[in-house]
C-alpha cells in the first residue's frame, strides 16, 4: 500500500510496490490540479516518519520528466517531424480535456481566465460529486462519480444537463483552440462535448471571409435502439474544412455522451461493431494507418483512452502504424516506460501545451 498523510490520500492494497505507488501518485496529482483551480491552500509538509524516510530512495523529481534511457531520440527531433507533417495536412489531431487549461502565471502575453473555461476531468467530477453529495472517496473518479448521480436523481436528463451547463454554456475557445484551428488538420478526433473548437473553426471562417461550412462533424451514436451509420470522412479530407469526430458525444446530441461507467461499457462494445456502423468511418481508419497522431490536452493515466488506442491498433503490424505523439508536461513514469520504451506506442513530447503549441503556431504560420 501507499498513502500521503498530509493529502490524506490512500491507496488501496496492490500486487506490487509500483502499481500501489502508481495509483497513489495518480490521486496525488488529481488532488493536486483541484486544489489550484480551487484556489486552496497546499499543505505544507507536516508528517514525518522514519520508516519513510527509510523508504525514500532517491524520487525522481516528476518536473523533469526525463527518458528512461539516454539513448531516446531527442523530442525535438520529434517536433521537427510534426511541424513537417502538419505543414503538408498529413496529421490527425486527438483533442482532450486539459487542452482547456488556463496559461500559467508566467506567461501573461495570453489572456483565458478560469471563468472561460470548461472544467477538465477531476474538476467536473467534483462539480458533480458536490450536487450529488457522493459519499465515496474517489470523487475525482469522473466515472462512477457520474453513475452515482445519474442513480440517485434517477434521471438521465439532469446529469447531461449538468454537464452542459458546466463545459458549454458562457465558455469561450482558449488562444490554444485557436491555434490548433489555424494549423488546419484536415481529421480532428474528440473526446470532448462542447462546441469550442467548431467555434474556433468558424471564427476563423469568419475572419478569412470563407462562406462554405467551416468544418463537418460526426457524433458518436450509442446505437441503443437502432444502428445508425457512422458519417465518414472524405477519402481526402480537406484542412479548409476539416472532419471532426466526437467519438464521445456531443452536448446537443444528450443521448451521444459518454460519461457513466456503463456509457463506457457500451463504447467498447460498439467499437466491434462492424463498417459503416463501427464509431470510426473506414477513411478515417485508413488514415489513422497512414498518417501521424497528435494527442493535445490528454494524460495516457487515462485508462479508457489506452483502451482505445489500443483497440485501434491491435490488428496492426507494428510496421504499419504511423507515429504518434502526445504532449504532456509530466507524463506517468510507468506509463511513458510501458507505452514508449517497450512497446513503443507513444513519443511524448514533454513541454507545456502553452509552450509546446504556440511554438508549433509560430513557426508554421508565420506570413499568413
């Protein structure tokens, strides 16, 4: 097992040592990211023991994120590559949660206040936990925090209510939004259910006096009562109007979201269904064997996107499959080691999104 004291922060019995530490660390920072946007104080720390003393053999120091062996290739190297592949509209862009994520303090030259935007994962769960009054624990566990909800209102309808209320409502696009829409990926897939990037697109439409749809959309449907065929994208998706995928719902579409812990169930069961009724069009899946991934605004803690991943990928040969980056400040120790130096899934690209993205904008719109 493994605890912090100070956080009051348990874990549950594991196998290993690495997995009860993983799991800890996990709920350490999801406390932790709550805690700042919640603007509450950070325990200073109090508890000391000599068995964890004794325990504490040199700890990485997460800020630093560094490889697992010296012989990586630099992510520089895997910048260069991106900013290539975007620049001839060869990428697909994966867009999560954390891309709403205000600027830190140090770099004021952008301006998104908490108040524009939506709140990400543990932040949303803690909205939902307090109306509910959850009684567990976890209740940064987004999942059964919302299973929770929905069971004691007994209404579907009022959960995805909450949900819009909270990530769509008086929410504007982040100057990171906006970047993204100017590097012009011809393939957007999303987990997210607002509408902030579909208005980024058409702000920009609007500012270039473009008067054609400025994007096209595809929202996942749960085929609950009825299959629906999937709307594919072009066999060349066109970057001045780019194909997005809401592969988990979208908020004007209530019965699309997924959410609950059964949502999620009914996701992976449709995801072998078979074309044209699978969740991804077949243009979309050859494309994701023939060009690379950008994952933006994603932590691959997060066990359902591995899942998906993997259920993208796992009929492929290794040499068939295109790379694929994620951006992420501090990615998982056990993760990163697992995902990009054994299996060799994932490259992470360890930056900041507001230092990593505007760089990426910077560089390749420079003149327009």
């Amino acid at each position: 097992m493994a605890d912090i004291p100070d956080l009051e922060i348990y874990s549950t019995p594991y196998k290993t040592p690495a997995e009860a530490l993983a799991a800890v660390q996990q709920a350490k920072e999801q406390w932790l990211a709550a805690a700042i946007a919640d603007q509450r104080p950070i325990p200073e720390v109090s508890y000391h023991s000599n068995t964890y003393d004794r325990a504490r053999v040199g700890e990485p120091r997460p800020a630093e994120a560094r490889p697992l062996s010296e012989d990586q290739p630099s992510y520089e190297d895997d910048l260069e590559y991106i900013k290539k592949r975007i620049a001839e509209h060869e990428c697909i862009l994966f867009l999560g949660s954390a891309i709403h994520v205000p600027p830190p303090p140090e770099l004021p030259q952008y301006q998104y206040s908490q108040e524009k935007a939506p709140p990400i994962g543990n932040q949303l769960s803690r909205i939902l936990a307090e109306k509910c009054d959850y009684p567990g624990a976890d209740w940064w566990n987004l999942q059964r925090v919302s299973q929770y909800f929905e069971s004691k209102t007994r209404s579907r309808y009022r959960l995805v209510e909450e949900i819009k209320d909270a990530v769509h409502e008086n929410r504007e696009p982040s100057p990171i939004l906006r970047m993204l829409a100017d590097l012009e990926f011809p393939i957007v897939i999303t987990t997210n259910y607002d509408h902030l990037y579909e208005r980024a697109l058409e702000d920009k439409a609007k500012a270039e006096n473009i008067t054609t749809e400025p994007y096209q959309v595809s929202v996942y449907n749960p085929n609950i009562k009825k299959k629906v065929k999937t709307a594919d994208c072009a066999r060349t998706p066109d970057p001045k109007q780019p194909y997005i995928l809401k592969i988990h719902g979208d908020v004007d579409t209530e019965e699309s979201i997924v959410l609950t812990d059964e949502d999620y169930i009914q996701f992976v069961l449709r995801m072998s269904d078979k074309p044209p009724y699978h969740p991804f069009g077949n243009n979309v899946l050859a494309q994701l064997t023939r060009w690379p991934t950008l994952f933006v605004g994603y932590s691959l803690m997060d066990y359902n996107l591995r899942l998906l991943f993997k259920t993208l990928r796992w009929k492929l040969d290794a040499a068939r499959i295109p790379p694929t980056y994620s951006v992420d400040k501090k990615p998982d120790v056990l993760i990163r080691d697992v995902w990009e130096n054994q299996q060799r899934y994932v490259s992470f690209i360890v930056l900041n999104l507001w230092d990593c993205i505007p760089r990426l904008h910077d560089e390749l719109c420079k003149g327009k």
